[in-house]
C-alpha cells in the first residue's frame, strides 16, 4: 500500500472512530444493566434472553429504566462487541499492518504496547471482582452472576487466555472475555502482516475462515477473527477511496446509503417488521450488523474524517475512556448489588431512572479518573522501562 494516501493524508486520529467505540461501550453497559436483577433469591419476574450472547437474568421487562426506548438496547446490546472488533482491525490495520510488514516493529514492541494498554485496567478489576467474591462468601450476600469463578478460571483470567477454550469464559470480570480474544486476534494479526502480503483478499479469507470454521470450535474467536479482518478489508477500501480523484462524489454516496441503512435498521427493529424474522437468525446477528451495517459506517466515518480534518477532536474523551467503561461497569454492579443488599434494600431500587442516572454518573466519574489518573501514567512508566 506504498503511496496509497498520495492525493490525500490520513488524519492523525480518527475521532469518529474513537467516539463510535465509546458509544459501542455504552451499549454493552445498557444491554448488562439487567444483570442488577440477577439473583434468583431478590428480585422476581420474567426471565431474560437466552442463547449464545445472552444471560439469564430475572426482572420485568416493561419496567426497566427508559424501556421502550432502550428496549433494542437491553435485548441485542451484544452486537456492539463485533462492532468493537471491526473497529479494533481497521485501527490496527491502520497503525501497525505496514510496520511489521516492513520489520520496523518488532513483536516485542507490538506486545509491549499492547500490555501496557490493556493489562494494568485489567489486572486492577479482576482484583476488584475477587475480593467482592470474598466479601459476598464472608457476609453470606449472594451475587453470584456465574458459577466458574474458581481458580482456575483466575489463572485463565489472570493471562488473557479465559476465551480460548481453555476454561469458562463466563467467569470473574466476564466483559474481559472479548479482550481475551483480541489477545488471540493481535497474534494472528502479527503473524498475517509479517508473514504475508497484505492485501484484501486474503483478509476476506480469514475472516470467512473465522466464520464458517473457527466458530464451530470457539464462537467467540470465531466472530472476532470474522468483524476483525473485516475491519482490516474496510481499511484497504478506505486506502483506495483515498488514493482516488472521487474521495469527495465517494464519500457522499457512502454516507447516504450508511444513513439509509440505519434508519431501515432502527425502524425494522422497533417496528418488528416481519420481513427481518424470515431471516436465518445466524445471518441476521452476523452479516447483517458485522458487515452490511458497521462496515459501512466505520468507511463512512473515516471518509468524512480525512476530508473534514479534526471535525470530531470534541468527541475523543469518548474513545479515551471507551476501555474504563467497559471493564469498570461489570464490578461497580457488583459493588452496589452488595451494598444495596447489605443495606437490606430491594433490588427494585435498580428500575429507577434515577438509579440509572446515578449508575452511569459514577461509571463516567470513575471511568475518567482512571483513564487519566492510573491507565496513562502506568502505561508510559511500562513503556519507559521496557522499550
């Protein structure tokens, strides 16, 4: 791709990009609120969703917090993980592909700096988790979302490995399951850049081989590995949109049909209209959203950036604390479930607005502190002493 960006220059950071992955987070935190309902003992009502991307919690649906506006949220938040995925290959594809191509980035690097982004949030919250385990075994205050947090599944947790099939990924701080297959991903990525020629075909390829036959044997890594090079398929897209004299007649008719997309998609989903239940539903929660949806919209946005330099710099605390949102959330409910249990208040307190408005207030104050105030200064400290 030597020249690609000849006629126009790539932005420095695409903010849109990084906005979109905090809204991302935002939607796993909503499509887990229903887990304040969890235990069997506290709170009555109807069960939730079941199947492969889904938990089984007890509340009353129609009177959760904003539920006719967030219903598609509570019942199919799950999604926004492959747009997680597609997001974190076209970024990386972006960042690292041409460098370890070129052997100008060793893997000690890569992995250096990818550990020191990712582990010391990681590292703190699966702590965090454990010593609430305790202290539910200790005050007989049952929370126990899943039945796998034994150690060896803390080992699983504590290496990244807890999605690998070694183990229950259903365990500890349960959100880490998807880094632990980005982990596997960023391996796999390394591999592919160094060893072979980057080109989209053969991303196409693997994320097919991902679908069709890595999801038999691990669904998790096999979804990652399908929206992950596909991100990496969208980012060469992108490279030759860029390299053309059209960018401008392009980005226009990709953000329309995005648009278009979007809004068939919401009114579909809030209409129930029948036409999308005729579909096979694997095809419905992959191709669907992965490809057809959250493609076009990570093409789109990164096209209107590199016309539009730095038209969405305003929105980048969004993306900065993307990562806080979704590995704090997880015990910060487990915190208040034990104090709201301690305090031998109903689990009800939890359907209302303003004990949502309370919720997520906190997870953005906590969020933001330790992005800036514990991430940042102890990845530069790792980076300083090991590269």
């Amino acid at each position: 791709m030597d020249g690609i960006f000849q006629k126009h220059t790539v932005p420095d950071r695409f903010y849109f990009l990084d906005a979109m992955r905090g809204l991302a987070a935002l939607v796993v935190v909503i499509y887990h609120y229903p887990q304040f309902f969890f235990s069997q003992s506290l709170a009555t009502g109807n069960s939730g969703i079941s199947g492969d991307h889904a938990y089984v919690a007890f509340y009353t649906s129609d009177k959760m917090p904003f539920s006719q506006l967030l219903s598609v949220f509570y019942e199919n938040g799950w999604l926004a993980v492959d747009l997680f995925f597609g997001l974190s290959g076209f970024i990386f594809y972006w960042l690292f592909a041409l460098q370890i191509e070129s052997q100008t980035l060793s893997f000690r690097s890569f992995s250096i700096h990818r550990f020191s982004r990712l582990y010391p949030l990681h590292f703190l919250t699966l702590i965090w988790v454990t010593v609430l385990l305790f202290i539910s075994m200790a005050t007989h205050i049952d929370f126990d979302f899943y039945d796998h947090d034994d150690w060896t599944n803390f080992f699983l947790n504590l290496t990244f490995t807890s999605s690998w099939g070694l183990g229950d990924w259903h365990s500890f701080n349960t959100p880490i399951w998807s880094v632990s297959v980005e982990v596997m991903l960023y391996i796999m990525f390394f591999s592919l850049s160094r060893y072979f020629s980057i080109k989209s075909a053969v991303l196409v390829l693997v994320a097919f081989f991902g679908l069709f036959f890595v999801y038999r044997i691990n669904h998790q890594i096999g979804h990652g590995m399908f929206s992950f090079f596909m991100g990496g398929a969208t980012y060469h897209i992108y490279g030759w949109i860029v390299s053309t004299n059209r960018i401008k007649t392009v980005t226009h008719l990709i953000i329309v049909l995005c648009g278009m997309m979007w809004i068939l998609g919401i009114i579909g989903v809030y209409r129930q209209w029948s036409p999308l239940e005729t579909i096979p539903i694997f095809w419905r929660y992959t191709f669907i959203p992965a490809i057809v949806i959250f493609q076009t919209t990570i093409l789109s946005l990164s096209l209107v950036e590199t016309r539009w330099k730095k038209i969405g710099n305003g929105l980048s605390v969004l993306g900065d604390i993307s990562y806080s949102v979704y590995l704090i959330h997880f015990p910060l409910q487990i915190t208040m479930l034990i104090l709201v249990s301690y305090f031998r208040k109903s689990q009800d307190i939890f359907y209302n607005p303003y004990a949502f408005f309370s919720f997520f207030a906190i997870l953005f104050m906590l969020s933001i502190v330790s992005h800036y105030c514990f991430e940042r200064p102890i990845q530069r400290y790792i980076r300083r002493i090991l590269l």
